[in-house]
C-alpha cells in the first residue's frame, strides 16, 4: 500500500517510514523537506496522489496555547481536505495517552484540538495514543539543564520504544479504519527521575538530577497516576532495560 507518513523525517516519522519498508509497503515522506507545507497545504495534492491511507505524526514544541492550537487546527484542516480530494481510506493519528487529563499542556491542548477535527472529519480514521518515549526523560534533562543540573519531575509514566510505536502505526494503516482511540504503552510503569539517571549513565554523561515539579516544563496536574494509560492499552514488547542496553552500546 502506498502510505503518507506526515512529518516523515522527524523522530517517529523516520521509524515509521522504515517500518513500511520493511513490509514492503510505499512510503511517502511528507516534510518540508520534501516540498510539502501542511500548514499552508502546498504540495499536499501531489504528495497524497494515490495514496490508500496517511499517517500524521507531525509535531510542534510550544509553551503558548494559542499557538499550539492554531498550529494543529490549521495543519488537520489542510490534510484533512487533501485527503478528500484524493480519496484517502484511512487516517491515522498518532497523539498522546491521558491528554484529556491535564488541561494546563500548551501542546496538549494542540492535540486535543487535532483529536476531535480528525473524529469528526470525513476520512475514515484510528487514533493511536501513545505513552512517553524512552528518550523522554533525556530530553526533559536537555530543557531543564542549567551547567550541571538539571530538574527532573517525579513522574510516573509507561513509557514505549518509539520502534514499536512505529510497528503499530503501520499495522493500524494498512488495516481497517476503527473509528476509535486505541491506546499503546510500553511493558513497565517507571519514575521519571529514576528514567533519567539510568538513561544519563547508560551514555556516559554526568549530570545532578533535582526531583521537583518546581522549574519544570511539566506542571504538577501530571502528579500521580494521570499519566499512565488504561487497563485496555495494548503493551510494546521492547523493555526499557533493551533500549538502555542499545544507548550504552551507542
């Protein structure tokens, strides 16, 4: 099948483009890179010509709500459209386990904005909602770093390979829209401080971790258990301690 994967070249986009290599299905990479601006809709048409099923795993980092919003709103309209014109079967999201939850996340308001526009548009659609990646608290340690220290929140997440969510992404795309929200996590429940010290060892760096929901990109509405996904999530099967293993061979 001939599959558009949106935000193509960005960190799941490039596993996901993979994984359809992998199974001998098309892949068509839609970046700016590649001459396509979802924000603007040039060169959506051509992108999508023949093309039975999109994957939008499209990103964008704001802290200002408003701009996240219109970000998403304004990219969903155009792809949305584009699919119409070309006949797409199948939309597939990929968004975040427990966005509804925590009400004060700019980039969460993004993609609940995104959620319902694809819920209610006119491409048959799946959801797929995703835990925290691996490398999530790396990158949170990359935010809060001040020379050698950084601020890590107390937070408990289920967190999953990007790999695997890739796997899923294109398992969901090439089958039947369900017209729903399936959520995916990985194998275990860890602290994200405890995430980010292992991580941080694993390559070979030295940084002083402060557990606090203070000075932190991630407000304290994410205390407790708000982040982690619901008892009919399907589980990944690559474990933290795998990929902790791959970052030290790294």
């Amino acid at each position: 099948m001939r599959v558009a994967v949106i935000g193509g070249t960005g960190l799941v986009g490039r596993q996901t483009v993979a994984a359809l290599e992998a199974k001998s299905h098309d892949p068509v990479v839609v970046s700016r890179s590649t001459g396509v601006d979802v924000t603007t809709g040039e060169g959506l048409d051509a992108a999508l010509d023949g093309v039975g099923a999109v994957i939008d795993t499209i990103s964008f980092e704001s802290a200002d709500r408003a701009e996240a919003e219109r970000f998403f709103a304004l990219e969903t309209e155009n792809l949305l459209a584009a699919e119409q014109r070309a006949g797409v079967g199948h939309h597939v999201l990929l968004s975040i386990v427990g966005i509804d939850a925590v009400v004060g996340n700019a980039h969460y308001a993004g993609k609940r904005i995104q959620e319902a526009m694809v819920s209610d548009g006119a491409t048959p659609w799946t959801i797929v909602a995703a835990t925290e990646f691996f490398d999530f608290a790396a990158t949170l340690v990359g935010w809060t770093r001040t020379g050698d220290t950084a601020v890590v929140p107390p937070l408990l997440v289920r967190p999953i390979a990007v790999a695997d969510v890739a796997d899923i992404l294109v398992e969901v795309a090439v089958g039947p829209p369900l017209g729903r929200i399936i959520e995916i996590a990985g194998p275990d429940t860890h602290d994200l401080v405890d995430m980010a010290r292992r991580t941080l060892t694993a390559r070979g760096e030295n940084v002083r971790l402060r557990a606090s929901w203070r000075d932190s990109p991630l407000g304290v509405e994410m205390a407790g258990e708000v982040r982690l996904p619901g008892d009919r999530a399907r589980i990944a099967p690559t474990t933290f301690e795998t990929w902790l293993a791959g970052e030290h061979r790294g």
